[in-house]
C-alpha cells in the first residue's frame, strides 16, 4: 500500500495530518471547553445550568474524537516523540488526563442527583476540568513551540517550574481565552433567555482581549523564541499564518459588537485555528524541538514508524476521518435548535 511514496514522504505527509488533527481538535472542543468554564458565572439556577450542559451535550463526546486521533496518531506515527513526550512532560499529561476524567464526569452526571451540593460540585468540577485541558495543552505547546531543555544522546535537563516560563504562560492564558470566547459564543447562538444574554456580554468582553493577547502571544514567537522564524524565512507564505490569526481575532470583535453571533463565532475559531498552525509551522522538520541546540530535538523521520505502518493508517486515516467528519456534521444538524429555559432537556 502506497508503495510509490517513500518513508521520508509518508513522514511528512503524517506530520501534516498530524497538524491538522491538532488544529480541528481545538477548533471543536474549545466551545465545550467555554462552556464549563462560563457555567459557574452565567447559569444561577438548575434550568440555565441545564441549558449551559444541553448546549454541549450531544457534541462534546464527539469533539474528544479529534484528542484521541491526535494522540492515537502521535503514538502509531511517531512512537519515539510519544514515549519521550510523556517521559518528559509525564506531569503535566497526567494534569491533562485528571481534567479529562472531571470534566467527562461532571458534564455527563450534572443532574443525574437533585441534591443541590452534588449538582453544585458537579459544576466546579466541570469548570476544573476545563480550565486544566486548556491550560494544560496551552501551556504544552507553547513549550512546544519554544523547544524543550533536550541535551545531547536525547536527555531531558527541563525542570517543572522551567516549563512555565513567561511564553508559556501567555500561550496557556490565550488557549483559555479563545476557549472562553468560543464558549460564550456557542451559548449565546444554542440557548435562550438570561442565560443567552449574559453570555453574548461575556463574549463581547472577551473578544476585546483576543486580539491583544495573540498579537503579544505571536510578536513574542517571532521575537523572543529563537529558531521560531527559521521556517518562515524559507517560506515567506507561511507568514500568512499569523496575519489570518490576528485578522481573524479583530473579525471576531467586530461581529461581536454588531451582534452577528455566528459569524464572531465562526472567526473565533479560525483564530484559534491559525495560532495554533503558526506555532506548528515553525518546528518543522521536529516533532519535539530542542532549546539547547537543534540537533538535540527529534525531527519526524527520525520519530516515524515504519514504511508499512505509516502506509497502513494513511489508508484508515483516508477511509475513516470522513467518516467522523460526517457524522459530526450530522449531529450538529440533528441538534440544531435552541435550548429554551422552559425545556427541561438533558442529554
């Protein structure tokens, strides 16, 4: 299968894929990832936290399809970048699985009990659990981007505290704001009522921070993290990139402000969207980049699988992704009304 392509091609073309599965995972999962983190501020009574779980209910399970194609991908694409990611960052992933677990658990048994302590627990673990995914993996890949303390013969001279450094910390703040933003917006579009309301003022004062903290975020990448213009230097085009994130940030201000809710919505997402592919764009032809000396970090060909199994899940990658695809379009489709405050709807 796929005879006619080399490993060094097949390698390529997964850490393509391997982009753009990291980039539709943000895209999809940041509404859900806003919505528990709004919940315990905009909903003040069982029908509007309701409403808030209803909104996301029937998508959320879907989007973490995109986490697991990630991951998955990460480990049968590239084995060695797995097992030294997970030797290397092996707290902060676990910080990643807990937030998980507590917000899968308290989306799905919010008001399985009517006791009114458990519901509330329920909806602090909900916005727990998001804000540790998106800080979590904001914080990663800015670190990512950065390049990790990788000496020579592969060895990690990283510190915990080291990982938060100033980059990462604005890099993390941002994933949490674009999820945040794209919370609200989804509130503001799948529900109604108080709740709706309250959720559009938070999206109209979020979106005025987006595009200051990118534009930090982005000038800070080009500037301060050294290697990071290396690519973009060899191809100019790739600029682009940030261009689209920040434009696409102002859009999402200024259809907040005309209170044209999709369209801030949709634009909202394409700058996540754009801001994570600048940062993936520059550490090309490395899965994990190393801030010592580039010829420490582990670049695709040397983290790749086999010919074969490189060949194999291209092909269930070219049968099954469109499958997930349609089918996600499908549920968005099936669940496309708007939940009111008088519906008591659970899923």
């Amino acid at each position: 299968m796929f005879d006619f392509l080399t490993h060094d091609m097949l390698a390529v073309i997964w850490f393509f894929l391997w982009c753009v599965i990291w980039g539709v995972y943000f895209v999809v999962d940041s509404f859900s990832l806003g919505a528990g983190l709004l919940a315990p501020f905009i909903a003040t009574d069982k029908v509007q936290r309701m409403q808030v779980q209803s909104s996301v209910g029937p998508f959320w399970g879907g989007n973490e399809v995109w986490l697991i194609l990630a991951a998955g991908g990460t480990f049968a694409a590239f084995p060695l970048a797995f097992s030294k990611m997970f030797t290397f960052l092996y707290l902060p992933m676990m910080l990643l699985l807990i937030g998980l677990i507590a917000r899968g658990i308290s989306v799905e048994y919010l008001h399985k009990d009517e006791n009114p302590g458990i519901q509330k627990a329920f909806m602090w673990g909900w916005f727990a659990g998001s804000l540790l995914i998106s800080l979590v993996l904001g914080v990663a890949f800015a670190n990512f981007f950065k390049g990790l303390e990788i000496a020579s013969g592969g060895i990690y001279e990283g510190t915990l505290p080291g990982l938060f450094s100033p980059y990462a910390l604005i890099g993390g703040v941002l994933f949490v704001l674009l999820s945040v933003t794209s919370g609200a917006l989804w509130i503001n579009i799948k529900t109604e009522g108080s709740v709706a309301a309250k959720a559009g003022g938070m999206a109209k004062k979020s979106t005025l921070i987006v595009p200051v903290l990118a534009l930090v975020y982005l000038a800070y990448s080009f500037v301060g993290i050294e290697g990071f213009t290396t690519n973009y230097s060899a191809m100019p085009a790739l600029y682009l990139l940030p261009v689209l994130a920040v434009m696409a940030a102002v859009l999402a201000l200024f259809f907040a402000k005309q209170e044209k809710v999709f369209p801030a919505f949709f634009s909202n997402l394409l700058a996540f969207l754009f801001v994570v592919q600048t940062g993936l764009a520059s550490i090309y032809p490395y899965m994990l980049k190393s801030s010592v000396s580039p010829e420490y970090g582990i670049d695709i060909f040397e983290a790749a699988s086999s010919h074969m199994t490189l060949s194999v899940m291209l092909g269930g990658a070219l049968v099954f992704v469109p499958v997930v695809i349609v089918y996600q379009l499908w549920a968005y489709t099936l669940f496309r009304e708007k939940i009111k405050e008088i519906e008591q709807v659970e899923y």
